[in-house]
C-alpha cells in the first residue's frame, strides 16, 4: 500500500492506495465516529464489492448500524431526484449528525454520495471507496461534490471533502476496457497539464497499462493521486490554479450535456476535449503541429475518441460552453495548452479560432460518420 497525504488544514487527509483495501477496517474505523454508516453504492457495483466492505465493517465493530442505498446505474442517475434517495434512506434509518457516509463505487456514486453528505443535517462525515480508474485518479480525491442538471454539467454541488480514500487497485480487475479507457483520460490529462516526465512515461508504458498490468497502473494511480493532491492543496475552492484540473472539460462538458449524460462517457468526452483543446492550443500558435500529433496519438492509443459526435454542431458546443462554471461576465475562459506539460486558463476574446477548430473537427467527424454507414 502507498500513502500520500492532502493537506487542507483541519480538512486534511489520506489516500491509501494498493490491493485488498475495501477489507481494511483497521483503516475504515478510525474516521467512522458514531455507529451509524450508510454504504453507498450502485447494482452494478453491490453484488461485486458490497459484502466485502459491509462484513468487513461488521465483524471488526459489531454494534455497528449499517444501512444501504443502492442507487441504478449510470451517468444519467446522477440528478436531484437520484440524489433524494440518498436522504431518504439516511432519515428512515434515523440517521443523524454522527452518521458516516461510505462512497463505493466510481465518480458518480462518489459525488452523489459526497453531496449529499455536505447537506445531510448541514454536513456529515464521508469516506471515499473508489472503484474505478477514473475515481481512484481523480474524483475521490479533492472534494468537488455534486449532480446533472439538463442544461448543465455538476451545475448542482458543493465543495466537501472526504475524511479518508482508499483506492483498491484490485476493483480494477472488473472494470470493463470501455471505462479503463475513460479514466485513462484523466491520467493522461495531469501529464498535459503539468507534467512532461509523466507524459512521456505514459507513452511508454500505455500498451501495457491499457492491458491492465496492476503495478503500472498503481503507479500511475499515484503519480496522479499525487498532482492532483498537490493542486488542490494550493487552491482548494478554485480561485486559481486548480481551474488546470479542468483541461479538456469545458468541451467535455459541452458534449456530455449536450449528447445526453451517458451517451458519451465523461471521461471520453474529456480525452475528445483534450484534443480540441490541443487543437485550439495549435492554432492559436502555441504549440507545434508535431505535439498536436503527439497529444492525438496518446489519446488514440488509450482508446478514446479525439473527434467530437458527429450530430452536434458549432453552436451546440458554443451554447452548452457559454454556461461553464469558469467563465466570467459572459466571456469564455477555458484551458489550453502553453506548451505540452504546461496548462494555461486563457479568457478568449476574440472566437474565430474556437470556431475554425470546432467546424474543421465537426467536419471530420461527419465525413468518417457517412463513410462508415456507406
Ligand atoms: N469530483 C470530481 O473531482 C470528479 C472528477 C472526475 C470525474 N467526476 C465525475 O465522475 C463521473 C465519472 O466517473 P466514472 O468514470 O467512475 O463513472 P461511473 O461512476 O459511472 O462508473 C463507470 C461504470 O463502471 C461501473 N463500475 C464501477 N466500478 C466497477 C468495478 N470495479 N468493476 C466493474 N464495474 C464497475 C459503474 O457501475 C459504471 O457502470 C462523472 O459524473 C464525472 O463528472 C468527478
Ligand atoms: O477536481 C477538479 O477540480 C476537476 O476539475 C476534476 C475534473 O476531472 C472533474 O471532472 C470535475 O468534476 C469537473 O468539475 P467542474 O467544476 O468543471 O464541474
Ligand atoms: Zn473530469
């Protein structure tokens, strides 16, 4: 197991991270105060990881009261009314202040779950247990909370921080190729953004990382972990630098909303914007046509898309992009690439650039879409 701390104060903690951890009491306990747990989860996720979490807990501390929520499946449940489910187990079981929320599953129990500890009777104590690639790099750690909403992204949530994270690496072993591929995104995105050793080491190491070898890929859960941690330690409520966390999400976002959550996963929706980012970054002459290429043929060899749907238009990306949360009095501040390795929050002023990249990929886009169905 390797450990890495987020220091934030009296808001400070661990990130545990290795094989056989949903077991570990030992570590669960210790940030479990009262005696009351709520678990979390979803169908996919009980009949996996569920009893393992649960008798661990029981046997280690019997007078444990533990409840379930077991939520459906999908992006398209992380909503308000999905999230009143989670209330409303929590005050049938009669739950209180002293209740510990547990988290076990990837980033959308991990919000969902997080948010609504942040409201519960003004705040409850929460445990991250996450199951995914993409939770155990990314939204387990760092605190942002919250659901959907049609017209937007996350647009309801709160900033909350878990008092622990423990990141089996074994739940990988059942996660589908289609999701190791989504959370790839986010790794290869903390390489974009401010880390060129790390980028290169995942061009590298990607075939074999894609192949699901454990130790690379608990290597690349730290090394992660570890940005992100070091991010958020800085600028915990993004006045500033944690904004670079966002690359590639304001047209991720855009898609995401736009498609439908679910139809596209956030984080192939992220690995396409990383590529319209880097295009945009390109065009704008920041950086060479031949790292263009390199950023394309990363995102190309974790399986992710670097062309955006081909249904959606100039103006539903515009429109979906105009209510992103980083922008400020009406003008467009997104992510971009100063150089690879080094992120940049630009305000764009002037959007011929933004329309030229977006209509050239649409087009691409269209063209292989009408190829196919020929
Ligand atoms: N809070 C943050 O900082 C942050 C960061 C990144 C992403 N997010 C959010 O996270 C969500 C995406 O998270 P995700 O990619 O984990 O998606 P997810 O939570 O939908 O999980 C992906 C799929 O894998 C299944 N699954 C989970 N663990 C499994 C396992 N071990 N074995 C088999 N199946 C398993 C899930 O049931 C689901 O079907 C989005 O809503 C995104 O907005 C939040
Ligand atoms: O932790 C952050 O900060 C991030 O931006 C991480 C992103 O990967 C994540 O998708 C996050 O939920 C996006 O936040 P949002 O504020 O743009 O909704
Ligand atoms: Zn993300």
């Amino acid at each position: 197991m390797l450990s890495l701390h987020l220091d934030l104060g009296e808001r400070s903690y661990s990130i545990h991270i290795g094989a056989e951890l949903l077991q570990r009491a030992d570590l669960l306990l210790p940030h479990i105060h009262g005696q009351q747990v709520l678990i979390v989860t979803n169908t996919t996720i009980a009949p996996l990881y569920l009893n393992t979490v649960r008798t661990a807990l029981q046997q280690a501390k019997p007078e444990l009261k533990i409840e379930e929520c077991i939520l459906p499946d999908g992006e398209a449940y992380k909503d308000l009314r999905h999230l009143e489910l989670i209330w409303d187990r929590l005050l049938e079981a009669g739950f209180n202040r002293r209740a510990t929320l547990i988290a076990l599953g990837g980033g959308v129990i991990g919000d969902m779950t997080g948010f609504a500890a942040a409201c519960y009777q003004r705040g409850v104590n929460f445990i991250q247990l996450p199951t995914t690639l993409l939770s155990q790099v990314d939204s387990s750690v760092g605190g942002k909370t919250g659901v959907n909403h049609p017209l937007g992204k996350n647009m309801l949530g709160a900033f909350w921080q878990p008092k622990l994270v423990l990141a089996d690496t074994l739940t990988l072993q059942t996660l589908p190729p289609r999701e190791l591929a989504a959370g790839m995104a986010e790794v290869i995105k903390y390489g974009l953004l401010g880390d060129l050793d790390f980028l290169e080491w995942l061009e590298v190491q990607l075939p074999k990382l894609m192949q699901g070898d454990q130790r690379l890929l608990a290597e690349a859960i730290v090394r992660s972990c570890r940005c992100k941690a070091q991010i958020v330690a800085q600028d915990e409520r993004e006045g500033g630098v944690r904004a670079l966390l966002n690359l590639g999400h304001t047209f991720g976002h855009a898609i995401e909303t736009e498609m439908g959550y679910g139809e596209w996963l956030h984080g192939e929706a992220v690995g396409c914007g990383m590529a319209l980012a880097a295009d945009l970054s390109q065009r704008l002459g920041w950086i060479s046509s031949a790292d263009l290429e390199r950023t394309k043929a990363l995102l190309q060899a974790a399986q992710l898309p670097i062309l955006p749907p081909p249904s959606m238009t100039v103006d539903a990306f515009l429109r979906a992009m105009a209510v992103d949360k980083k922008n400020i009095d009406g003008e467009l501040r997104l992510v971009l690439l100063r150089r690879l390795g080094q992120a940049e929050l630009v305000t764009l002023t002037a959007h011929d650039h933004l329309h030229a990249c977006l209509a050239s990929a649409l087009e691409k886009s269209q063209a292989l879409s009408k190829a196919h169905s020929l």
